[in-house]
C-alpha cells in the first residue's frame, strides 16, 4: 500500500557536518510538510510544500536549514552545519491538500554528537 | 500560556473502559486535528475537524468552535489503544501542537 518513505531512518554525525534526509511523498499528493519532534519541544511544524513550491517555511531555522523538492517525488530537508540542538526525529508528511489528512513517514531520527 | 492545551497529560485506564482527553486552544483557527503516535514513535492521522463530529471505529472526535474545545473519546478501550494522542490546530498557514496526552490501556 501506498506509503511515504524517509531516508536515513537513522543518522548519527558530527557538529558542523552536513545532513540530508529525503522523503518520498505518496504518489498523488500534492502538499508536502516537515516536522521535527523532541522531548522538549514536542512537534513542530519546519516547512511546507505544496506543488513543490515552499509555501511556508517560516518554523525552521533558516541560517543553517533548509528544504526543497526537486521534484514531485523527492522532498529534502538539509542541514548545514549541523549543531547538537538539532538532534531530534524528523518527520515527512504528504497529503492531497493542506487541509486534508496527512500521512506520515516513518521518521529520521538525527543525532548529532 | 501555551496556544494548545491538553489534558490530562498522562491517563491510565482499564481496558474496556471508555475514555476522554481534551484539547483547549486560545485563538480562532480553521481546523483541529487529532494524531496518535504508537511507542515505535510512527504517527498517525485520526481525525481533521472543523465543526460537529467525527467517528471511525471505537474513536470519535468533536469540536465546539465557540468554547474553542475538541474532545477525542475511545470507547471500549483496548490496550493496543495505548499511544500518545496529539491535538493540533491550523491557523492559517501555522499548525501548533499540543504536547501530547499519554495513555496506557492495562489489560
């Protein structure tokens, strides 16, 4: 069945290398979002997509992050340079709009030493 | 104050028994949705509201736009049911969560 899909599932790394994760959104949908989640600050909303143009990006970080589809089936969250407050679980959602449900990926969780 | 408030923050009930979290919000908004996470850490999409009610299954979420409240109710509580239930709310392009209730359902 149709599912999104997130690489890395798991990433250990350095302070001041650069990380990327990729989703592969549900084949159809058209919105896109990225979502990071710790024990702090629980989930939060970092961008969204929607016919691959960013819509909102306004929750990430923007010096060091940054997010971009380079096409309708790839969606990439980037890093650089990574810091150890970044250590969290980063999650791909897609949907057929921004009102409509979302589907979750499985999660990559960063942990950057 | 926090925009999204959840309550309780940690439940444990019997399996069979039926069971209520809440989630109160501060601020007009345009949707409300209610996530579960199971202990694996995989998220799902239970319900988006905007008025009334909705039910699928033994779940069932309501909301009342004017006291700015969304109740999501198990009935017959299992403990596969056991997971964190997240509420959160859409204001225009922003989506704001709540921190999230614990429930564990004992057998």
């Amino acid at each position: 069945d149709a599912r999104v899909t997130q690489t890395p599932r798991d990433k250990v790394t350095e302070m001041g290398q650069e990380v990327t994760m990729r989703c592969q959104p549900i084949l159809g949908h058209n919105t896109v979002f990225w979502y990071r989640q710790t024990m702090m600050q629980g989930l939060e909303l970092l961008a969204y997509f929607r016919n691959r143009a960013p819509l909102d990006d306004s929750g990430m970080p923007k010096d060091r992050f940054s997010a971009e589809m380079p096409d309708a089936t790839l969606a990439t969250l980037k890093i650089q340079p990574s810091e150890p407050r970044d250590s969290a679980v980063y999650f791909c959602a897609s949907g057929s709009g921004i009102q409509e449900t979302q589907y979750f990926g499985p999660g990559t969780r960063l942990l950057v030493l | 104050k926090n925009e999204v408030e959840q309550s309780p923050q940690n439940l444990t009930a019997q399996e069979g028994e039926f069971i209520t979290i809440n989630c109160s919000y501060s601020v007009g908004i345009s949707a409300l949705h209610w996530l579960q996470q199971h202990p694996g850490g995989g998220i799902v999409s239970l319900f988006m509201l905007s008025s009334g009610k909705k039910k699928h299954g033994r779940l069932i979420a309501t909301i009342n736009i004017q006291e700015k409240h969304s109740s999501l109710h198990i009935t017959a509580s299992h403990p596969r049911d056991s997971a964190v239930y997240i509420c959160a709310v859409r204001r225009g392009n922003k989506l704001v969560f709540g921190a999230g209730t614990i429930l564990r359902v004992k057998s």
